[in-house]
C-alpha cells in the first residue's frame, strides 16, 4: 500500500463511521450502530499507525543502532521465522514506503536503520491495537473491538518479524560490501 492509499482510507472509513453514527442516531438502526463501531476503529488503526510512524521517525529519524541489543538477532529467531515460513509469504505484504529500502538510493546501511525504525514502529503499533478493547466496555462491541485489535497485533507483529527477518541479512550484505571495498591488510 502506497502512503496516498493508505490516508484515503483512514479519512474514507472514518467518513463512513460518522454517516454510520448520524443514521444510527436518528434511525436507531443497530447494523448502523455496528458499522460505525467497525468503520471507526478501522480509523483508529491506520490513523494510529500514521501517528506512530511520524511520531517514531521525529525521535529516530532513520538513525538507529542496528547493532544495539534491541535490534540483534536472537537465537530463537530463526527457528521461529523457519516455522512460520517468512520467507514465503514476506514478499506478498505491502511497504508503505519501499523507496526507504531501495538499494539503488540507499547504502545497506541505510537500509539497515530504516529497518529497525519500521521494527520500531510496527511494535509500539502492535501494543496500541490493544487500546480499543478498553472501548469495547462503553460500547458494548466486544467482538468487533476484539477481532479487529487481534488482527491489528498480529499484522503489525507480522511486519515487525519481516524487518527482523531481512536486517541481518542486509547486514552481512554490508559487511560484505565492506570487505570488498576494504580489504585487510596483511
């Protein structure tokens, strides 16, 4: 999904949860009542998300360490990743900016922080898909808040893996590069 997709459709469903409210509210309609819930938490999440990645890229600025603790890979990792066949299915998911992953205009250097601030992004997003449940107890939509916060986490979750998954690769492509480049005198 490309950024321009991405802000239509936060502004498109929260267009369709407030006409879902206003025919709720003057036809007290339930499957209104429904949609508005559906439609506004779908706003809720890709508003959220925008807001985190601008809040995320203000602190980082596509500057991180990708050899901090944080961002190493651990050795359970790649079992995991085995499990669940990342590889397989990782090429089929949308980048909301691949031009930050370009190797044609970024060093894998680049690459490789760019790649722990979308990690970073994708898992504060995964811990705030949780917020609306909380909704859920005013609204009385449990199952709505429910399901489209899981499948939020998971998502995120999701895309935080594929970072995980291809950094160490970039980052032996790097070292790599390096040593090429500057090869050890002896």
């Amino acid at each position: 999904m490309t950024k321009r997709t991405v802000s239509f459709l936060g502004f498109a469903f929260t267009a369709l949860c407030l006409i879902s409210t206003k025919v709720y509210i003057s036809k007290k309609i339930q499957t209104f009542f429904s949609l508005a819930v559906t439609f506004g938490t779908f706003s809720y999440h890709i508003f959220m998300r925008l807001a985190v990645g601008k809040a995320v890229d203000s602190i980082m600025g596509n500057q991180a360490d990708y050899y901090a603790p944080w961002f190493k890979e651990r050795k359970f990792e790649r079992p995991l990743y085995r499990f669940f066949r990342v590889n397989r299915w990782k090429e089929y998911m949308p980048t909301y900016d691949a031009s930050l992953y370009s190797v044609q205009s970024h060093s894998y250097h680049e690459i490789a922080m760019a790649m722990c601030q979308s990690e970073v992004v994708h898992e504060v997003s995964a811990l705030l898909s949780i917020l609306p449940i909380f909704a859920a107890f005013f609204l009385d939509a449990l199952p709505v808040f429910l399901t489209v916060s899981v499948i939020g986490v998971a998502v995120d979750l999701a895309f935080a893996a594929i970072q995980r998954y291809n950094r160490p690769r970039v980052i032996r492509l790097m070292e790599r590069e390096n040593r090429l480049k500057n090869p050890a005198v002896t």
